[in-house]
C-alpha cells in the first residue's frame, strides 16, 4: 500500500545515488557486529588453545555471527515459533562449545547469542535470559579456575558486545519503521488529497455547471421570441460561468471561503430561470468555515432541486438552533414517498453528493438530515455550530 504513494509523491529514493535509510541499516546490522570477530580472534589466539580448538572456537564464533545476521538483517521476513526456537538453540550451543570442548575460551562470543536473545524474544524475557547467558559466561570462567579479573572481563566483554549487537539491529529496525510510516502517511496524504479534490469538484463545479446548462438551454428557447430575455440568460450565464471558473481556481488552492448570503441569492436566480417559485428567509448569518459548509450544502441542494426534482416551488431558511448551532432548510414539492431519518448515504459514508455534505459537517461538529416535513415536502436540514472553536 505505501509504495504506490512513494511513486505519487515522487518519493522513491532508488533511483537516486546515495544508499537509502535502509540500505544504511542493512550495512550498519552487516559492519557494526562484525568488527567484533577480529576481536575475537585475537583473543582466541592470545589463549593458545591449539589448533584444533583454535578452529573450533573461531568457527563457533563465525557460527553465532551468521545466526545473529539471520535473525537481524532488517527488512527480512520475522522468524518466529519452531525455527525461531531451533535458531535460538543452535547458536546457544555454539556460543558455550569453546568452554565444553577444548576449554576455557571465552572471548566474549556469547554476546551474539545474548543479543539475539534480546532482539528476538519478549522484554522482559528476553532480558532473563540474555542475564542468564551472561552469568553463564562467568560461571564457566569461574569453574575453570580463573581469577576475578578473567571471568568479570569474560562476562563484561560478553555484555559489551550483546549490548552493541542488540542495540544496532533494534535502530536499523526502527529505521525501517519509521519509513514505512513516513510512505504510509504519504500514501494517507495523497489519499486525502484526491478525496477533497473529487469532493469539491462535485460541490462546487456541480452547482455551476448546472448553472451554465439551464440558463444555456433557456437562452436558447428564447433567442427568437424573446431576444431580450435571451440576452439577460446570456449575461447570467457569464457571470456563472465565470464563478465556475473561480471555482476551480480555489479547488487548485484547496482554499475556499464562500458567502451564504450570496449563495442564497444566486440559488433563487438559477431557481426562477427553472421556473421554481423560491422564498429566501435568512434570519442568521455565518462566515468562516461554518458559513463555507453550509454554503457548499446550500449548492448542493439547488442542484440536486434543478438536476432531479419536478419541483415547482422552494425554501430556503435559516434559523438559529438550540446548543448554538445554525439550522438551514431546503424544501421543495418536487420529491415522491421520502422515508424520513437518515438515508443509507448518509449512514455508510457513501459516495455522492449527500455523503461529501455529511462529511463536511460531521468535520465540523454538525450533521445532515434528509427527510419529509409535514406537507410531504422534500426537506434537507443542515445544523453546524454558529462558531467554532
């Protein structure tokens, strides 16, 4: 899901030359606890063991590395449960073979194992038995007949390097986290993004392409009988066409500050040139972004009056609510059997006009209703917070 997003965004960072954040972790998960084989070797070698235990020990240590890698190499799939378990065990008995087989040899290559465990297992168990393998360590050192100074340095280099070890896989994955995040908030973004751009494409453009086709198609009607009428259409067709434009031009900014007085007077023009008696009662004014909404609601409902109703007469009304909300009321005559309370549009977030509206209220602690009143009218009811904040 995130990489479709990186793309849009233009995100994408391996295309460029320098390493990505996680090819960095992947390199640091590589170089960071390898530094601690030469170590190793040179303590193995500083013990004379033989060469027989020499190879055994180096082996066992190349051995632990590998299975650390295994279990920490970022971006690999999460090994879990039997294998995870198996893996676990495998580099425990080599991390403790040096001391079993040839004798004390403990350059500290248990701190593999003990960063595995940290890194694999759950917190607080994790850190039991990573304390266990480290006590381990000093415990075979002290059976073996070492001084304090040998067996505290066998057990702190072994702490040394499980911490180290631990500490750069768990970064590197935390890397990798925090870029799948990053892609998942850009993919949200652009998400987001195309949501308000259809949104009020259809909120805004709608009502004035509408517009621009009634008053077209009545211009039309009347340029031989009625020229002069004709001319008025013309000169309001300009006008809304203009205002589409503008409209567009907001929807480019994702800015938009509309008047709801001024809507409201526009609403009863394109109604009375669809031959729609319309009374405008505006009792209460809003301005801001609850002033906006209910505005974009206001088109809306006119459109869908000139769009899809037989209406032959509208309302349109504003009153002050109770709780300090701001109530405005479309009616019109020109819908059927309307089942009252919220429609299913309105309740499953569906596309479609009535669902961007209750989307665009809800956002700002209003609701939608639509509905019949009580001469069978069609009604769509709008309440918003007189002031936000």
């Amino acid at each position: 899901m995130p990489a479709p997003a990186e793309r849009a965004l233009g995100l994408s960072e391996r295309s460029t030359a320098t390493p990505t954040a996680p090819e960095h972790a992947t390199r640091a998960v590589l170089i960071v606890p390898v530094v601690f084989l030469p170590l190793g070797m040179c303590a193995i070698a500083a013990e004379d063991p033989g060469p027989a235990a020499a190879a055994l020990s180096v082996a066992a240590l190349i051995g632990t590395y590998v299975l650390f890698l295994l279990l920490s190499l970022p971006g690999r799939r999460r090994i879990r449960g039997h294998r995870l378990g198996l893996i676990l065990t495998v580099q425990g008995v080599l991390a403790f073979l040096p001391v079993v087989a040839p004798g004390p040899v403990w350059p500290g290559m248990a701190g593999y194992f003990a960063g595995s465990l940290l890194l694999t297992v759950a917190a607080r168990t994790g850190r039991v038995l990573a304390a266990l393998a480290l006590a381990g360590v000093c415990a075979a050192a002290f059976g073996e007949g070492a001084g304090p100074a040998s067996w505290l340095y066998a057990g702190w280099s072994t702490a040394v390097v499980a911490l180290v070890v631990y500490g750069t896989a768990r970064l590197s994955q935390l890397v990798l986290t925090a870029r799948e995040e990053r892609e998942m908030l850009a993919w949200r973004a652009v998400e987001q993004e195309r949501r308000r751009y259809a949104r009020d494409l259809h909120d805004l453009l709608g009502y004035s392409l509408s517009a621009i086709t009634l008053k077209g198609d009545l211009a039309q009607r009347l340029v031989r009988q009625h020229p002069e009428r004709s001319r008025e259409e013309l000169d309001g067709l300009l006008v809304v066409a203009r205002q589409a434009l503008s409209d567009v031009r907001t929807v480019a900014r994702g800015y938009r500050d509309l008047s709801l007085t001024l809507e409201a007077e526009s609403a009863r023009s394109l109604l009375t040139a669809a031959d729609i008696r319309t009374g405008v009662d505006l009792r209460c004014e809003s301005q801001g972004p609850v002033g906006t909404v209910l505005a974009t609601v206001l088109r809306e409902g006119v459109t869908n009056i000139v769009r899809h109703s037989k209406a032959t007469e509208c309302r349109i009304e504003t009153r002050r609510a109770d709780g300090g909300f701001v109530r405005l009321v479309i009616t019109n005559d020109g819908a059927g059997a309307v089942r009252s309370g919220p429609f299913p549009c309105l309740e499953g977030g569906g596309s479609g006009g009535l669902a961007n509206l209750a989307e665009r209220l809800a956002a700002i602690g209003g609701r939608l209703t639509v509905d019949t009143d009580e001469r069978g009218w069609y009604r769509v009811t709008a309440e918003a917070p007189a002031h936000l904040g």
